[in-house]
C-alpha cells in the first residue's frame, strides 16, 4: 500500500492546479503516493494539464459532465484511493517544503488522530485562518451578533469559525500558532487516516460546497478520533482569489441548516434559522455603509433565502 493518495478537486483551475501539483511534486520526500484528480466539468484547459502529467506522474483523473460540488467530487476520489492516508487538497495551494512527507510521519507517530490540517497562509505570507468550533446555537447567535469580535468574549465563547479577519483571535494570531485540536478544520488541507475514513464513511452529499467538513468532523469526533491544526507546517492557499463573496455566504448558511436538521434537536433548527435572519438583516445596512450596496445586496439575498 502506497503511503499517500492526494485528491485534488478541479473547477477550471487548470494554471493554479498546474501549480499546485509542481510544487507539491517537488517538495515531497520519504513517503509514496498518487495524485487523483476530479474535474467538475471545467470550460478551460485543465483536461489537457492533467493528461499531460499523468504521462510522467501516478496520477488517475476522474471526469465529471457536470459540476457535483466538492463533497461528492471527494467522495468519487477517496473511493479510488489506495494510501494509507487521504489527502483532500484545493486546487490553488502550494508548497514551499515537505509539508506531506512530514505530517504523515506526524499521523503515524499520533494514531489516535483522525484528521489534521496544516497552518494555511496567503499569497503575501499572512495567516489565513482554518478551522473553529462547532456550531453551536449559542456560537450562531454570537456570530451573527458580532459578540464573536468582542476581544474577552471570543475567548469565552470559541468561536465557530475564529478565522473571521475582524475576530481578535485572528488580530491575535496566537490562536493560529498553537498546535491544537479543534472541532473542524478546513477542506483546502484536509489529511485523513484511511482507518478513519472506512469508520466514518463518505461525505454527506446534501452539501454542495461549504460546511461539508464541519459535518464530516463531527462525525470524526462521534467515533472518538481526534481533529488536530500543526502550525508547525504549511502551505500557502490562494483562497478564491478574484471570486465573490455571495456564493460562499449562501452557500454557509444553506450548509449550517442542513447540519442542524441532521445532528441537532429538532427545536434547535428554528431558533438558528431565526438567528441567521436576524443576522442578514442587521448587515444589510451596517455592510451597507460600510462596504456598499452590493455587499448590502447579498445580505438582502441571505435575509430573503433564509
């Protein structure tokens, strides 16, 4: 068995997916693995990039028709996948140094871990954050009511996703110094023991894109496997560079009520709708001020959709 199956998930990426295979290429030592590449139906050239480097690498590429999202496209992959470890890696990420050789030597050293994720960074070498908290129906109504950037109450409450830029644990930065468990972490570097994923199964396909893997780790952590943030390494993540920010946010909060229909008390799913509306509707015109009508525009949308 091959020590590492990476599957990299492609929506017309063709040159940041050229990129970050390269890097990732030349950057890994000491361990074996195969690249798997899912394409969800791309207009651009990333067919013919991914041809090209299964001539000269252990690639296998899967084509879609149609885009099915990030879950399912993942879930096509890890069914493919012969390594130890799985690997769920976005498309525009690189690496300057052996993140994966290193971290799977972490993930054998520490077999009680499920999930880890490495320190995500931006192009100018800044911190992203990754990861947070459950949802909780008190961590949604601090969120949607700002008491999250609320310097002593963040580090009360833990916020649901602390990587928020106006969050004082981001400001901080500690919080993304300290390796640590958390309740997820992200799906652009997503590092999954295989015992794991035959324990805890699949994706939950009624996802689309956005919250899939605040699903996936809380059934991680219903099976008693740990989830755990190595700042020690790290990559570097373009983020969606050049895209709006309506489709994520739409997307959140979609994915949030479809977590609590699945795993929280029946009561729990109005009461967190009710917040989330509440929330659109107090930035429509704080956002609005701030940062201007189409911003305004996509929290009217978020308000109306809720």
């Amino acid at each position: 068995m091959i020590d590492l199956s990476v599957i990299l998930v492609s929506y017309n990426t063709a040159e940041l997916s050229r990129e970050s295979i390269e890097s990732f290429v030349k950057w890994t030592k000491g361990i074996s693995y195969e690249f798997i590449v899912v394409d969800n139906a791309s207009k651009d050239k990333s067919i013919e990039v991914f041809k090209e480097f299964s001539s000269r690498l252990p690639l296998k590429l899967i084509k879609n028709t149609t885009n099915v999202g990030f879950g399912k496209a993942n879930n096509q992959g890890m069914k493919m996948a012969n390594g130890r470890y799985i690997l769920l890696l976005n498309s525009d990420t690189k690496t300057e140094s052996n993140v994966l050789g290193e971290m799977v030597l972490w993930m054998d050293k520490h077999p009680r871990v499920g999930v880890s994720t490495c320190c995500l960074k931006n192009r100018d070498g800044s911190l992203q954050g990754t990861g947070g908290y459950f949802p909780t129906v008190g961590k949604v109504f601090a969120w949607m009511f700002f008491l999250e950037d609320v310097p002593v109450l963040a580090k009360i409450i833990k916020p649901y996703h602390p990587m928020h830029p106006h969050s004082p644990l981001y400001k901080g930065k500690e919080f993304f110094k300290v390796s640590q468990q958390r309740d997820w972490v992200t799906g652009a570097f997503f590092l999954l023991r295989k015992e794991t994923y035959k324990d805890v199964g699949s994706f939950d396909e009624d996802y689309f894109m956005y919250v899939e893997e605040v699903d996936y780790c809380f059934r991680v952590k219903k099976k008693n496997w740990q989830v755990w943030y190595l700042p020690k390494w790290s990559i570097i993540h373009y983020g969606g560079e050049g895209t709006t920010m309506e489709f994520p946010l739409l997307s959140e909060y979609k994915g949030i009520k479809i977590f609590y229909k699945k795993h929280m008390p029946k009561w729990q799913h109005p009461v967190v709708k009710f917040f989330l509306k509440s929330g659109a509707l107090l930035r429509i015109p704080i956002f609005g001020i701030l940062k201007g009508k189409e911003v305004a525009a996509i929290y009217a949308k978020a308000y109306k959709n809720t």
